[in-house]
C-alpha cells in the first residue's frame, strides 16, 4: 500500500500574529515554524496502516519554501519513507496549491492520500476535496475514524451534532481531525535515521491564483467591555443590562 | 452577471438553519449587484417543499433535485447540480455555509468550476461590482480582505454572522434533473449524537465552562444556565475541561475545538488563553464569570463579574429567567 501524506510548514498556534506595515501579510521575523498540527494526525495514521499491514510505502509531500526541508524531516523522524518538496512560497489560494498537488500527484501511484482537515495559518479547509476533485478521487474531510481494507476505505467524519460514515474505493483522499489517533513523538533514532531519508526537492512555477489578497488586519483589540461588579450581587445589574443595554436577553 | 446562488442545505428533508442564513447573505449581495437569488437543493423526495420556503427570506429561483438516493449528503451529485447550473446561468457569486457538509462540498464545486474560494468569511461587500469578502485567517487573529480574479465568486459563510431577514423573492420553483450516479464518495445518513442536541457552532447563545467548574458534576450549574436562556443555546467547553474528560470534544470552543460566533457567549471559570479567544473573539457580546480580575478573559468581555462562579451563576440564572418570564 502505498500512501501519500501531505505537509505543510505553518507557524507554531502559539504565535503572536503581527500584521505588517504595508497591511500584506504578517510579520515572520522570530516566528517558530512547526509542522501543521492537524497533518501530524496524517502522518501518524499513514504509519499506523503501514505497520498494521506489514508493508508499504509513506511518503511526504510539501508544497513550501526551501526551509520547509525540516517539517519533511519531522515526518521521515515520525517514520515516513521518503520526501518530497515542491520549492514554492505557498500562496494563500487554495486552488493554486491544489492545482499544484494534483499536478504532482497524477503521475504518482498511490492507494491513499491523506491531509490534515485545515492548515492553521490560512484556515481555508480547501485543498484535499479540491485535489479528490481535479484528480478525480472519492474524499472524505474531518475524519476521526478511519478503516482501510483492500481496495476501500470507511471513513467517519464529524458533523454538527453527530457523525456520517464514508465508503470509499481506493485510491481516496481522506482529511484528518484531532481524535483519530495521537501522533507519536519522533525519538532519536528516528531524526537520525530521517538524515539519510531520501527527499527530493524540484522547483515549481505556481499558476496564477484565482483569489487575490487585499490586505490583512489584526482584529479589533478588546473592547469597551467592563466589570460590572463583584459576586452574587452583581448578577441582578449584569441580567438587566444584556436585557436592556445589549439586548441579547 | 449579477445574480448569486445560494446552496441550501437539508438534513434528510429538513432544511438547515444555516440555509436561510446563506440565502440572507446572497439577498444581500444580490441587492448590491442588482441581481436575482437563486437557490439550489439536492435532496429527498418530498424536500423540495421546505426549500421552496425560502422565498420568505428573498430567494427567486428555487432549483430542487429529489432522489430516494439523496436522503444523505450526496457530494457527487452536488458537484454535478452546480455545475449544470453555473453551465446554464452566469452566476457573480455561489454561496454555500461554512458548515461540515458546507466546507466539504464548496471547495469540490470550486476545483469542479476552476474558481476560487474564500472560506468561513464574515463580511461582504460589493467594491467596482466586484464581491469583497473579510475572512479570518491564523485561528482568528488576522483578517483577510479578499477578491476574486475571475467569477463566480465562491464563498462559505460563518454560521451566525449573516442572521436570517424575512425579505419577498418572486419564489419561482424548478424542479432540476440530476443523476445519482456515478457515486465516487459514498455517505450514510447523519447519526446524531443526541437527539436534537444542538451544536456549539450553530448556537445562538453558548455557554462555555472552563477548569474553573472543578469537575464534570458541576455541569447542572451550566445547564441550568442554558434552560433559562432558551431555545438556541449550547454548551461549550475549554481544552482543559475536555482534556480533562469532563466534557465531549465536540463542545470544544477554541483553536482546535470549533470556532464559535453566537449573539452571547457566557464564559465560565475560563481563564481566556489565547487559543480558547481564536474559537470565540467574533461573538457578538461576550460574558465573563472569573475569579481572578487579571484573567485575560476579561479583555474581550463585553461584561464581566468578578467573582466564585459557584455562588454568581446560580444568581444570574434566576435574574435571567425573571427577565424571561419563564418561572423564578
Ligand atoms: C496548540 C494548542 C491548542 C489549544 N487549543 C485550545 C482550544 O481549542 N480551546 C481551548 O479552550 N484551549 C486550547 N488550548 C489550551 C489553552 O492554552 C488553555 O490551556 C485552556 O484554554 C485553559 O482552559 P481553562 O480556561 O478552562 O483553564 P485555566 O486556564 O486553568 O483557567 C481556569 C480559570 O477559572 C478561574 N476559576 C477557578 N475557580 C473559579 C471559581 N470558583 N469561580 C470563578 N472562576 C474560577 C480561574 O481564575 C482561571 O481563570 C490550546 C493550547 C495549545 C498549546
């Protein structure tokens, strides 16, 4: 079985986001960069099936810049195979990094593809239905359970308020949330042995992208909110001002 | 080019509230652009009815597909319904929810249709004729302005920012051919957790415990609370207290939880760490229950008491079911 699990390079959640001067896009400078949290659960998972079967192939796939190299490492010191890294700025829209997944992809033969369910710097939940789609694969987005067998897959996503079940034939595409497994730390034999992991690195032109960025703002720092008093007693004036004031009562 | 189309999204036949919110968006953008909603559905035999409602809230044209297959989500037929109708009609914008089926089927029509898409927005504007979007990127502590190069413009709307309006469209209704098959993805029907139970993403009021509450027996407390707010409120919950095994993941507000916009969010013995404000910092008036005055909680609440959670709660509660009318 061979699958293919893509990365992607964001910066850790924990960073203070800092939008630039020019209002383009936000501040890098001290900015730690880590491997998407949600594509960790991927990772995890394609090793997870590679061990239970006793076979196959994981390899990691980047769409990044060139520094993007030390998340590849990561998934290679976590067990993947090989890597690859397609050297790009990777753009804000979702479609031109499809595009360029699926033009990568296509001469790749592969059982399974696998993504986290949202990168957490642009938050667009867009490339893995839209690479099934231009590829032509059946997906499955936001699973926490996932059953392969030979030639399908069963995959349980989470909707509001409940689960749907999803039958796939492979090849498929699933996208992967918190709760299908807990992805493993990379112990020191792993990032070692991730030294000598074959990743081969190949430049891409990017097409031009369909959504374009105006500018970026920080959201409104707090608000004009205030104490409205101290313990039990303030209860009364809090109920009567959402009533009265804020009129969400 | 100037009319939009709205996905309506159905539960088995029932229609979502999430639908009339993205018609309400559609209306709005339609009027800027002088245009006509129309509206699209895919569903069961007998749904094309409910969907025909949203007439009331400005739709024009109303294209329903019934299957006995597509009782469930039907992505594939979806796709192909979309795609017959952006054949047929030149769309400037399609609008679907940024629901879980929404965020699932919206970027397979935008790769379907080779156009872009802006995700989860909550804002829309007409600039040189042209949609302008606002949506949050970097778990809500950046906002993009975004356009489109070519249309229709695709977008999905955060649920709760575009709260439905009751506006007169001509409603004319169409039933629309679409094929079952081929299916590439195939989906079962929902199985809901708890009956009914609403989810934390499409509440109008959430009431969210923290760390604080000390321990999962304390939740009457909170669904007290929520009883005495009424219909459309949920129960959310910090990372700590999920951590924790208190309370399901699936009302985990936050970075890694689900990002909420409710028109109240009561947060409870919640200290206000920066990933549990990335899930909630666009609710419209927000509420904060702490006892530490320095919790950071407290910088984006609208109103705050300080206080033990354990002794104001119940207070408040009683003071909001006396305004109600309901009891006390
Ligand atoms: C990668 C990452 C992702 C994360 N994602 C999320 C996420 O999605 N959602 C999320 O919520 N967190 C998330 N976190 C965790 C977050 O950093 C905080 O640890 C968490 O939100 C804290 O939860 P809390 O406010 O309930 O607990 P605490 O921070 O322990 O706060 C408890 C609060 O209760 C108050 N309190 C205690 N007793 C009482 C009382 N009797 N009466 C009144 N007040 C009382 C205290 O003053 C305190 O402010 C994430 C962290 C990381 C690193």
């Amino acid at each position: 079985m061979n699958i293919i699990v893509c990365v992607k390079r964001v910066p850790d959640s924990g960073t203070r986001v800092r939008v630039t001067g020019d209002g383009r896009g936000i501040d890098t400078s001290g900015v730690k960069y880590v491997v998407n949290p949600y594509d960790e659960f991927a990772v995890e998972e394609a090793i997870q099936i590679r061990e239970e079967r006793g076979e196959g192939q994981v390899t990691a796939l980047c769409l990044g810049p060139d520094e993007a190299e030390e998340q590849l490492r990561n998934a290679l010191a976590m067990g993947a195979d090989d890597a690859v890294l397609l050297e790009a700025e990777p753009p804000m829209d979702g479609l031109t990094v499809a595009r360029e997944l699926a033009a990568e992809l296509e001469d790749r033969d592969f059982d399974l593809l696998l993504f986290g369910k949202q990168a957490i710097d642009d938050d667009n939940m867009q490339v893995p239905p839209m690479v099934a789609e231009i590829l032509g694969l059946p997906c499955a987005t936001v699973v926490v359970d996932l059953d392969v067998e030979d030639g399908r897959a069963v995959a349980r996503r989470e909707v509001e308020g409940g689960h749907e079940m999803v039958e796939l034939e492979l090849p498929a595409v699933v996208s992967t949330q918190k709760g299908l497994n807990e992805p493993r730390y990379a112990d020191l034999k792993g990032i070692m042995a991730a030294k000598k992991k074959p990743l081969e690195k190949k430049e891409v032109e990017l097409a031009e992208a369909s959504t374009e960025l105006l500018s970026m703002r920080e959201p409104e720092e707090g608000t004009d909110g205030e104490i409205v008093g101290e313990g039990a007693e303030a209860a009364p004036e809090l109920a009567r001002r959402l009533h009265e004031e804020a009129k969400v009562l | 080019m100037s009319d939009v189309l709205a996905y309506a999204e159905l539960r088995g036949s029932q229609l979502r509230g999430v639908a009339r919110e993205t018609v309400t968006g559609a209306r709005r953008l339609a009027d800027e652009l002088g245009g006509d909603v129309h509206v699209v559905s895919v569903g069961p035999p007998g749904s094309g009815e409910e969907v025909a409602s949203l007439a009331d809230y400005g739709a024009d044209r109303i294209f329903t597909a019934e299957d006995g297959e597509f009782g469930a989500y039907h992505p594939d037929a979806l796709v192909r319904a979309f795609q017959y109708l952006a054949d047929q009609e030149e769309y400037a914008a399609i609008l679907f929810p940024a629901s879980a089926r929404g965020k699932d089927l919206a970027p397979r029509v935008a790769a379907r249709l080779g156009r872009g898409l802006a995700t989860e927005i909550t804002d829309l504007e007409v600039e040189d004729g042209e949609p302008v979007v606002t949506r949050p990127t970097y778990a809500d502590k950046a906002y993009a302005r975004v356009g489109f190069t070519e249309s229709p413009a695709l977008m999905s709307i955060r649920p709760n920012v575009f709260i439905p309006e009751e506006s007169q469209g001509s409603g004319e209704h169409e039933e629309l051919e679409v094929d079952a098959d081929p299916v590439r993805t195939r989906v079962s029907p929902v199985e809901t957790s708890e009956e009914g139970k609403l989810d934390v993403a499409e509440a109008s009021q959430v009431v969210s415990g923290g760390r604080g509450m000390q321990g999962p027996d304390n939740w009457s407390l909170l669904e007290d609370l929520v009883d005495a707010l009424g219909p459309g409120t949920a129960l959310g919950a910090s990372r700590a207290v999920v951590d924790a095994g208190w309370r399901p993941h699936a009302e985990q507000v936050g970075q890694t939880g689900k990002v909420v916009s409710p028109n109240l969010y009561v947060a409870v013995g919640i200290s206000g760490a920066i990933q549990h404000l990335a899930g909630m910092r666009t609710s419209n008036v927000i509420v904060a229950i702490n006892k530490d005055p320095e919790a950071p909680i407290f910088d984006v609440a609208d109103y705050g008491i300080i206080g033990d959670l354990f002794e104001v709660v119940p207070e408040l509660t009683e003071e909001i079911r006396k305004i109600r009318g309901d009891g006390g």
